[in-house]
C-alpha cells in the first residue's frame, strides 16, 4: 500500500502551474506544504471537513480553471453531504480526491468508519461523473492521467497506509499569507 505522501508526491507531479488546490487540515496540507509549496495552494488550517464545500465555491465561480481538493477519509465524513452536492451543482473544473487511511491519524490514529464503507461509491450514488477507488502509485499516477479530459466532477478514492512522516514541518505561512497568495493565484489566472 501507497504511503499518504507518497501520494501526495504523485498528486503534485499532477497538478499544472493555473490548477488551484485546496488540502484539508492536518497532515496532508502539512505533506503538500513540504512536498510543493505554491501559491495556487489554499492549505486549511483549523477547519476539517470544509475543504470541499470551499472547494466546490471556487470551482463554480471559477469555471475556467480546475479545482483539486484534496482530503482525507476524517474530513469526508464530516462533511457527508457536501458531496452530494458537489453532484448536484456538477462542476466540471471539479477534481476531488480522497486519501484514504481509514483513520483519524493526526489526532491519533482513531479508525474511522471508511473500512466498512466505500466513499467512492458514495460519491458515485451520490451522481459524481466519475468516481473510481485505486490503490497502490501506479493506479493512482493512472487515475490522475487518464481523467485530465474527464469533466467532472470526478472523485479519486485512494487507499493510503497510516505512515507518520518524522519531524514534518507546519506550514509556515500565517492564514493570512495564505489567503493573499492564493488570492493572488485566483486573480492572476482569472485574467
């Protein structure tokens, strides 16, 4: 099974320099900050379960570029209906991608609920274009290759193993330094 960030590392190999991201609290927006730092990155901090309902506003007010939001299984739970929403509103700029581990692991590794339920076929009920499970960095790196003409809204359910990163940096920025930014990404890109 694929480490959380060597996922990550996958994932950013993905990402255009005009694509925005939104990664949720915790470790995954700490392994994004460390793995590609960017201006066009909007890193939650405090808020689980809301990067994706953040993530579906700015896809629709932003209909020309595509919005990757990248979450994990704690934070999708959270925020149960946003994806049927997301559904409904549809999107087609709309990447959302799920990281997997089948527990809380920054607040201590509590399981959660994802080993005896499959977010990718919720999504999929829910009315999601497209919406797959893979596991391991070839499928993933596939995933993410073989959707890029895909309109969405598409969700990417990948299975990642609990393993802590050492001695992993916070993000550095102060939220407000992170709003300028990424409001400076919006911006340039909208003209």
């Amino acid at each position: 099974m694929i480490s959380r960030i060597d996922a990550i590392k996958i994932i950013a190999d993905h990402v255009d320099d005009d694509e925005l991201v939104i990664s949720t609290t915790g470790m995954i927006s700490r392994e994004f900050f460390v793995t590609q730092d960017r201006p066009g990155n909007f890193y939650m901090l405090g808020s689980m379960g809301l990067a994706s309902s953040f993530g579906l506003g700015l896809a629709l007010l932003n209909p020309n570029q595509r919005v990757v939001v990248i979450e994990g299984d704690g934070s999708t739970l959270m925020s149960m209906g946003t994806l049927a929403l997301i559904a409904s509103e549809a999107p087609p700029n709309f990447l959302h991608i799920i990281l997997d581990n089948e527990s809380y692991e920054s607040t201590g590794a509590q399981p959660s609920i994802t080993g005896q339920i499959d977010l990718a076929e919720i999504a999929a009920s829910c009315g999601y274009r497209h919406a797959e499970r893979v596991e391991g960095a070839e499928q993933l790196a596939r995933a993410l290759t073989n959707g890029e003409g895909n309109h969405g809204p598409r969700l990417i359910l990948a299975k990642v193993g609990i393993a802590p990163v050492k001695n992993i940096s916070r993000v550095t920025h102060t939220p407000v330094e992170i709003r300028d930014q990424f409001h400076g990404a919006v911006a340039q890109n909208m003209a």
